[in-house]
C-alpha cells in the first residue's frame, strides 16, 4: 500500500449557520501532488486552514504519516513538518533572500554562526530542487515567480515534508508557471508531498496525481488525475453538466470604436505607468490586454473609463478625442452618457456597495435614467422590477431584489455588475477581469454573455490576467509588460508561449 502523508477524517467546521467543512475525508499519499478544487466557498482554504493550524475543526480527526495529532497553531504545523505557500506572500521586501528564510529561526545567539549555516543549508535547497534565488538578493527587488520560490525555500529551510500551495500561479507568467511545475515534480521525486488548491483545470490534470474535488463544504469526488479529464472535474465541481470551451464564430469587425495614440500616464514620483500606448478597437471584436498583473493593465482601464486622467496622449471615441473635450478628459458619468461602460477590475471597491440592496446597486452609475424616476423621486416599483429582470437574464442567485449585495457569492455580485452595463447598451464595454474570484458555472455563463454582445457589434477591451480567458475570448491580443504593449497577436494564431515571451518584456 502507499503511505499516507495526511489523512483527513470526517472534519467539520462551521462559522456561525455556515457550513464550511461538513465531514470532509480525503487521503494524501506520500511522495505525491495532490489537488483540491472546487467553486468559491466550496470550504478549500478553510480545509488547509485547519491542516496548518489557522482554525480548529469542531469535528473530525487529522492524521500526520499514520498518527493522530491535533495542531493547534502553525507552529505546530510547521513542526510536523507541514508548510503552506500562500497566495500573498509573507516577506519582507527590504530584506535580503537569506534574511527573509531564516527568519524566526535564526539557530540562538550567535547570528553570524546561525546566519553561515543557514547559508550552506540554502545553496544545498537550491541545488537540490532547482530554484536558483539568490541568497543576498533584496526580496522587493525581485519577481513575483522568484518571491514565491523564496517562499518554498522558507518551507523547506524549515523541514516541511508536506507542502500546500494556494492558487500559486495566479501571479506567474506561462514560463515562470512551467519552472515552478519542474520544481515541483523535483520535490515529488525527493519524497515530498505537495497539496495543490487551484481553479485552473488545466494545471490540475497536467501536475497533479489524485484530486479531491468539493462543493458546498464536502468532498463529491477522490479521483486518481489518470481516470479523469477536465470536463468530468468540472461537472463534480458544479453538480451539472459545464461546457468548458467558449464557441464563436469568425470576428465580423466593423470600423473603430476606440483609437488610442500616443498615450501616457505619469505618477506622482516621475514614474511611467503607462508608456506611449497605440490600438484601436473594433466595433464586432473582442481586444484582449494580457500581461502579468501589475504592468500597467489596470491604470489603462482606469484612464479609459475616466477614472484617471492620462498625461499625454488621445483617447478617441467614435472620430471624437476624448482629451481634447471642454474638460481635457471626461469622467465616468460621462462617458457612460457617450456610450462606454465599465466593468471595474475590483468589483468590491469600484462596481458594488455591499450594504445596498441588490435593487439599489443595479442603478449605481445609471439614476439620472428617467423611466425609473416619479417626478424629483426613484421609483421603488420600477428599480425592484428592473433587477427582476437581471435576475431573471442573467440567472442571479438567490433571486431576491431585496437582498444586500454583500451576501451574494463573488460569482453572482459580478453578474449584478455586468447585468447593470450591459442593460445600458453601450457601444463599447470596458471590463477588467470578468471571472476574477468567479465560480466555473457562471464563467461560462459570463464568457457566453461577452461573445453575444461581440456577435451583436459591440466593441469590447477585456483585460485579464487569466491565459486561458484571453485565448478563449480574444480575436486581436495586446500583450503589455513595464506599461509599454510589447506585442500584439490574432486570437487565432496565439498561444501560452508566445504570450508569455511578450508577458516577459520580450518580443513576437
């Protein structure tokens, strides 16, 4: 039989009359990469959260290499030998390499002794595993895909024998996601065990050897990856039947919509965030903007939808530059007058108060609308009866007008988003990270809503970080890096690898 790292028995955690983890049982096999998936609140994190000592189960049992043990804290955790990589790192950006490893475990008193050992310890690690970090190099100073080797490193400098990664390549380039996958496989061969939580299909059926699939708090499938495919973990992840590949037809591109020349941003400091951008959109196409996160993507959304006024450079909308209008650059509430809405990266911050209702948010932006007014007043009739019908449209849950935003799950509160600017009929859509944080069912209802209005000769920028969306929806791919486009591509002609070389700052 194959020895077991962990094995979980029947935990259950509740917060409150939530459920997050109700019976949950699943096997961990030694020397193995193990996923766990499953749609948003599906109980994933809370799970690993309680593996690593965060929360304690209100029932159930842990075991660590066949004995039973209750961890209450991460120290623990990190006694046993168990690690955890989180999504957002847990460094310190103006230390070096080294000092952010030994951190909380600099070997006694003497510094200098403790500080010298753990340097020989970490060129071994590096050696061993391929991670190739510089040890005196300034962690801020580094890439996001090096950052997170460094976190590696600090789980194994520490002994972990067990490793849980959270969604690790939500920030990594198709290159840097390649080399942390061979990372990986070199510590399965050493006789680690990696616990792998992602959303992405495709990662799971190309690193991982078993899967532990959950929905609503429980575990609906253990499956060995070799008996499975993408299609069958998406349909125990929602309960139904998902179509996975987005189906369109050939672009049918009309005249420009948005012609952008010439255009930058400047901060504060002097630094360029955006850096002599050109592009057009087309009425009948979908532009994707791919890049890593944080390379000026979003400031581009921001200039574009008047939240941020660019320094130089023309914004033409429909023959019309935008910058040289009365007021340089028109802010949001008039550009959705002339015909461009908006679909904010940060649904939380920028599309949705969450203390309204779901009625009262499906105005925001849109109250001067004069069939949903009664002389000086809304309305309640009419506002109640329009977000009906978004309910309705866009198959909103649950379907109650009245309830407050901020009780929906991430996947329906972005459809409040996008049932609201897609009801204003714009002329062209804006829309930062559509399925961000969103459910693999209502990502194929939102891919299937965007190709619609595309068929219906919208113009649409998408921007997302996610490869696979760009791909699936793009027929023209502007790859930015360092807040310049680095190259553009045709949907049909592009793939993860030249997107990644472009996502590098290098060229097509």
């Amino acid at each position: 039989m194959t020895d077991i790292a962990i094995e979980l028995i029947g935990i259950s955690k509740s917060f409150g009359a939530v459920k997050a983890n109700e019976d949950v049982s699943m096997s961990i096999a030694k020397g193995s990469i193990h996923g766990i998936i499953g749609e948003n609140g599906a109980g994933k994190s809370t799970l690993m959260s309680i593996l690593y000592g965060y929360y304690q189960a209100d029932t159930g049992a842990i075991k660590v290499h066949g004995r039973e043990t209750r961890i209450r804290n991460s120290q623990e955790a990190i006694r046993l030998g168990i690690g955890m990589v989180h999504q957002h790192f847990m460094l310190v950006d103006t230390f070096t390499v080294l000092e952010n490893i030994v951190l909380g475990a600099e070997g006694g008193m003497l510094l200098a002794e403790g500080m010298a050992a753990a340097r020989e310890h970490l060129k071994a690690l590096n050696k061993d595993y391929s991670l190739e970090v510089d040890p005196d190099a300034i962690v801020g100073e580094l890439g996001v895909g090096l950052q997170q080797r460094v976190e590696i490193l600090k789980a194994l400098y520490r002994g972990a024998d067990v490793l849980i990664l959270d969604e690790p390549t939500a920030v990594l380039t198709p290159q840097e996601a390649d080399h942390l996958f061979r990372i990986l496989n070199a510590l399965r061969d050493q006789g680690k065990t990696v616990i792998l939580i992602t959303h992405k299909l495709r990662e799971v059926m190309e690193i991982t050897d078993a899967v532990s699939v959950m929905r609503a708090g429980k575990v609906v499938g253990n499956v060995f990856t070799r008996d499975v495919n993408q299609e069958i973990l998406a349909d125990l992840m929602v309960g139904r039947k998902v179509i996975l590949k987005v189906n369109k037809a050939e672009c049918n591109a009309g005249d420009a919509v948005l012609d952008v020349k010439n255009l930058s941003l400047t901060d504060e400091r002097g630094v360029k965030l955006l850096d002599s951008l050109n592009f057009t959109v087309r009425a009948g196409e979908i532009v994707g903007v791919a890049g890593v996160s944080g390379n000026g993507q979003s400031e581009l959304l921001e200039v574009l939808a008047g939240m941020l006024v660019p320094t130089t450079g023309a914004i033409v909308f429909k023959g019309e530059d935008l910058c040289a209008r009365r007021y340089r650059h028109p802010r949001a509430a008039e550009l959705r007058k002339l015909g461009i809405a908006h679909v904010p990266e940060d649904r939380s911050r920028e599309g949705l108060v969450k203390a309204f209702s779901m009625y009262e948010n499906a105005i925001l932006g849109y109250d001067d609308t004069a069939a949903l007014s009664r002389g000086p007043l809304f309305s309640r009739k009419a506002l109640i009866e329009r977000t009906r019908t978004f309910i309705s449209e866009f198959d909103i849950r649950p379907a109650n007008a009245l309830l407050r935003v901020g009780l929906l799950s991430g996947g329906n509160q972005q459809k409040v988003v996008l049932a609201r600017e897609i009801d204003a009929n714009p002329e062209l859509l804006l829309i930062g990270q559509p399925t961000r944080g969103v459910d693999i069912g209502a990502i194929e209802f939102i891919h299937k809503r965007l190709i619609q209005l595309r068929d219906e000769g919208k113009a649409i920028l998408l921007v997302s970080v996610e490869l696979e969306e760009i791909l699936a929806l793009s027929d023209r791919i502007l790859v930015m890096a360092g807040g310049k486009i680095t190259g553009e591509v045709s949907g049909n002609e592009a793939t993860t690898t030249s997107l990644g070389l472009l996502m590098g700052g290098g060229s097509h």
